[in-house]
C-alpha cells in the first residue's frame, strides 16, 4: 500500500461510539472533518475492530495516509463522512 511506504505516511487512531456513525469498513476511504488543516481530510481506513455490547457498537479505527493536510475538493464525496472526531481522541 502506498500510504504505508510513503516517507510522508501518517496514521490516526480513534474510536467512535457515536450511535448514528455509519457502520465502517477496512480499505474503504472515509473524510476526517473539524480537526483542522493537517488532520482533516481523506483517509485510508486500515483496519477497524467493532466491539458490540449492551451499551452500543464501539468502532476502534486506524486510519492512514501518504500525506498530511486537507485534499479540500479531491476527497468530496468518496467513502463516510466522519464529522467531529475531536470530541472522540
């Protein structure tokens, strides 16, 4: 995979609890929202670990990509929203 060679490479982990967050899958694209300019932007989802009890479905997520900062346009539309993860770090 590209993103894990590149010399730029980043990753990002995170778990969400949210109960309205869409259901996730690994090597599927998702866009990092409200983290500002470095942060935010298109994500390679490298693997996610759901863990259902009777409190709700938890997604445990490592993200990676090939560079940091916001592709602004290029990532529009591809992959789930993932809005507001600063609340959830």
């Amino acid at each position: 995979m590209l993103a894990e060679r590149s010399a730029f490479g980043a990753s990002l982990s995170v778990s969400l609890t949210a109960p309205s967050m869409p259901l996730l899958r690994a090597r599927r694209t998702v866009t990092v929202r409200g983290l500002g300019p470095l942060v935010s932007g298109l994500w390679l989802v490298k693997s996610v670990r759901h863990t259902i009890t009777q409190g709700g479905h938890v997604q445990a997520l490592t993200l990676t990509r090939n560079a940091l900062g916001d592709s602004g346009a290029a990532g529009a539309g591809a992959g789930a929203a993932v809005a507001a993860l600063a609340g959830v770090l």
